[in-house]
C-alpha cells in the first residue's frame, strides 16, 4: 500500500481578530406595531428588543459581509492574499448556486481560497468557526476568514405577529489563525432534526414560483424557547467542561442574541459569577442569526466591555434545529 503524505498544521489555532458590519436603517418598535397587533412594551419585556438595523436602499448581503471582512483582515494585520480560506454563513443568500464565498473571495482579493456557503442558522458562526479551527489545525488552511452574514429583513413577513419584530440584518467576520497556545475550546454541537418545524422558511423556491408568494420565516415561539432554555442550556454547560474550565473562569458571555429572556435563563442555569460580562446587543440590533455572535464580540471589545485575552464563551443555536458553542480566547 502506498504511503500518502499527510498535511501539517499548527498545534493550536485562534481568533486573530474580529469586524463587524451594520445596515443604516434604524426601526424602532413603534414602526414594527404599525402592521402587527402588539406594542412596544410587549416587545421589550418578551424579547429585549427596542429597536433594530435593517438594510436601506443600496446596501446589500454582500456588501455588509465585505465591510466586515474587510476590517477583521485589517485588524488581523494582514492583506487579503494571506487568507487561503473563506467560510461564510448565511441564509440569506438568495441563489442556490453558486454559493456566496468566492464571489466575496474574489472581491476582497484574496487568491485562490477554499471558498463555501454554510447553512446553520442562528448557529451558523460557532459552526464556521470550529471548522476554521480544525482546518488550521489540519494544516488544510493556515488563516481562515469566517463571516456570519444575514438580511433576514428580507425573509420577514412585517404582517407576521409571532416574528415581525424578532429578526434583522448585520454581518461579523473573524480570522483564525495559528497559534503557539491554544484560544478556541472544542466545540459542542449538535442538530435535532425532529424539530426542523420549529422555524421553517413559508414556501420553498418551487412552491413560490407556482404561486408568486414571497418566502418568509415562520416560527414556533413557544417551542424555540422551551428548547433553548432547556436542552440549549445544558449544551453551553458542556462547553465550558469540555474545555476544562469552570464559570469562575470566565470573563464574557456571548449567546446568540435570540431573546434576553432566553439568555436570562441561560445565566441561571449556569451560575456564572457577577464579574462575566453578557452580550446584550439584541436591544438595539434585534436578532441577526448567524451575524450576531461575532457582532457581539466586536461591540463588547470596542466598546472596552471585554478585553483582549479574556476567555469568552460563545452558544449560537436556531433553525434546524442546529446549535454549536466554544470557549475562545478574545482577540
Ligand atoms: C416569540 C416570543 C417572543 C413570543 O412570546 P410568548 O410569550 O411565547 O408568546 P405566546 O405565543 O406564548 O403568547 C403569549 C401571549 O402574548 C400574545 N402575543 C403573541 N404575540 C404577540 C405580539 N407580537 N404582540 C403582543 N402580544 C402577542 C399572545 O396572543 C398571548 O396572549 P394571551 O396570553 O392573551 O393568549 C417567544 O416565544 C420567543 O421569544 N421565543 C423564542 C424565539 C426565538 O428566540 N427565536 C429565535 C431563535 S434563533
């Protein structure tokens, strides 16, 4: 039998750095309640979120995953050509074929990447990140650029009471790299399937051109919830022991921002100490699915709420229903 060479990594990988990309338009509550029946106290008190950022005229998917990219190739101190992999998540990307990632390879100018699509969801970032870390590792890639895409505006029924006011736009990129000490924990993921109606997108491409129905999300509130704070909650334990830390280890906490009260119980449940710092960002950004992990982690570090070198643990979970979580180090 012939004897294969096999590639070479780096023993550890990391986040070298973060960016994040948000759409101009600001729509508050009040604008929302214009097509549902509720109020923006009702929003606040069940959610969290006062307002969010919507795409305006001009900006687009794409040019909010370029913004994004482009500032954490900047802070990463490196050019676009350095970077042999692409991984983007989204499922707002309205052509099944071809994916996004080359074209946005290709944009930013980086040669010849490994360039793919990911469909996870709201989960969609922690997954794209343990994959740049195991292909740094493997040696299959030395610096990978992850972004976490969404126009979800664009999937939104404004008619829809049980999501109108949920979900948003954005866009947060990160770039991991080698590393002589590791700053990415295993990563603790999973799907159930069984529960693949609990957010479902209203018509498929097929059923919308039979019948010239735009797709938009549709979801089960209550059952969503009761997952997250459940099995979600026992997942992102598992995270931290997986890593071999404790909560007294940690200095930030940054949940996928799907809910504050669903984070609330999730803070419960795994008794971090006071001094852990929680990402809040749903308040003003609404829930931005696979953006909002890596847009949480940028605005608690350039905001001075998190610092360099703190150890972070990231959950994202949504539709699928999908989950991934790790403890990282922060850039
Ligand atoms: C969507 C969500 C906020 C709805 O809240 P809820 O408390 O579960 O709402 P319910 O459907 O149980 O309804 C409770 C009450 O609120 C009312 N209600 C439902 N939607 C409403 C709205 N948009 N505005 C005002 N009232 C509303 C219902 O009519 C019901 O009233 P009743 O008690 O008089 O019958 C909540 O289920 C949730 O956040 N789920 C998780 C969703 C999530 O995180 N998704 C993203 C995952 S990636």
């Amino acid at each position: 039998m012939t004897t294969l060479k096999a590639s070479v990594g780096s023993p550890y990988a990391r986040i070298l750095s973060i960016g994040s990309a948000l759409p101009s338009r600001v729509l508050d509550n009040e604008y929302m309640v214009q097509f549902i029946d509720s109020s923006d106290e009702w929003i606040q008190q069940r959610t969290g979120i006062r307002e969010r950022r919507w795409l305006a005229e001009g900006e687009t998917l794409e040019s909010l995953a370029l913004a994004a990219a482009r500032q954490a190739i900047e802070r990463a101190g490196l050019q676009a050509s350095d970077v042999d992999a692409l991984l983007l998540s989204t499922v707002s990307h309205f052509h099944q074929t071809p994916a996004l990632a080359p074209k946005l390879a290709d944009e930013l100018g980086m040669v010849d990447a490994a360039a793919y699509d990911i469909s996870a969801a709201c989960a969609g970032f922690c997954y794209a990140l343990a994959q740049a870390e195991a292909l740094v590792r493997a040696g299959s890639a030395r610096h990978v650029l992850v972004i976490g895409a969404e126009t979800l505006s664009q999937l939104t029924d404004l008619h829809d009471r049980g999501t109108a006011f949920i979900f948003a736009d954005g866009a947060g990129a990160a770039i991991v790299g080698p590393s002589e000490t590791n700053g990415i924990g295993p990563v603790v993921w999973g799907s159930d399937g069984s529960q693949a109606g609990a957010i479902w997108q209203t018509a498929d491409w097929q059923s919308a051109v039979a019948d010239g129905s735009w797709p938009a999300l549709g979801m089960d509130g209550r059952a969503v919830f009761k997952w997250a704070t459940s099995f979600i909650a026992t997942a992102t334990a598992r995270c931290l022991e997986e890593a071999g830390l404790t909560p007294d280890d940690l200095d930030v906490f940054v949940p996928h921002q799907a809910n504050n009260r669903i984070t609330d119980t999730l803070l419960r449940y795994l008794k971090l100490p006071e001094k852990v710092v929680v990402a809040r960002t749903i308040q003003g950004l609404g829930n931005n699915s696979a953006a909002s992990v890596p847009i949480a982690m940028d605005s608690l570090l350039t905001s001075g709420q998190a610092k360099s070198g703190q150890t972070a643990l990231l959950i994202g979970f949504g539709a699928g229903l999908v989950y991934a979580g790790q403890v990282v180090t922060l850039p």
